[in-house]
C-alpha cells in the first residue's frame, strides 16, 4: 500500500466516523423531548460540525486522486442499535441521551488519535486531523458536563 492510499484510508474512516455523529445525533435529536431545546441546538452544532469535517477530509482524499467513502460504520450501525435499545428502556431522559452521545464522542477521540498515529500523513493532513481533535476534546467535554450535571 502506498503512502497515498495509507493516507486516503485513514481519512475515509475519518469520513465513516463523522457519517456516524450526524447520524448519531440527529437520532438524538429525535429522541428529545419539546423542553429539550438547548441540547436540539447544541447537537444540531455537532451535526454542522461533522459536516464541515467530512467536507474537509472529503478534499483531502479527491487531492490524492481516491474515492471519499460514503456511509457509517458497522460499530456505528451497532452503536445506533444500542441506543434504540436503551432509549426504548431509558425512555427519553436528557441523561440516558447525553450518555449515548459522549459514548459517540469517545468513539470519535479514538478515531482520531488512531489516526494521528499513522506514519505518513502529510504535515497539511496531520494540521487538519490535529485541529479537529481539539474540537472534538472540547465538544466531549460540553457532552461529559452536560450529562454529568443531570446526576
């Protein structure tokens, strides 16, 4: 595998990472009830937010001439099943959804760290994946304080 395509699978399982936080969160947001209005705004952020990221990684890939990956990952497919699971038994309380997110914002951390340990990526990609996991800290933590708080 050459260092181009090492680099290009890397970021497309950034792309499947991120695929699976829209997901995820609109998923939340469906489960919130109507006084649930600052975490409807806060997660429609981390859905922009993933977004835009997917965007990015999206033109790294092209510039290395490979195809962006569409769709979730299957731990993501599982992980939504899991959350329809203990949504349905948790009902729709704020804790039992800010639990489910920041487990998805974990999952999003070690996406990335795993990715920074790759040899090979180039200084622009690691920059980019860099700035995205400081976000992405600072986002798991909102979650993590937010959940925490409902105690």
């Amino acid at each position: 595998m050459t260092v181009s395509e090492k680099q290009a699978q890397v970021l497309n399982d950034l792309v499947l990472i991120n695929n699976d936080r829209v997901v995820g969160y609109e998923k939340a947001m469906e489960e919130l009830k109507k006084e649930d209005s600052d975490l409807k705004l806060l997660f429609q952020e981390k859905v922009n937010q993933s977004k835009g990221y997917i965007s990015e990684l999206s033109g790294e890939i092209t510039k290395t001439g490979h195809k962006v990956e569409k769709g979730t990952t299957n731990a993501g497919k599982i992980y939504r099943v899991w959350m329809d699971v203990k949504a349905f038994f948790g009902g729709s309380e704020r804790k039992v959804i800010l639990d489910n997110c920041e487990d998805g914002e974990d999952a999003a951390l070690v996406a990335y760290n795993d990715a920074l340990s790759t040899e090979g990526l180039t200084t622009e990609v690691r920059s980019l994946l860099t700035n995205h996991l400081a976000e992405l800290r600072i986002s798991h933590d909102r979650i993590k304080a937010l959940r925490d708080a409902e105690k």
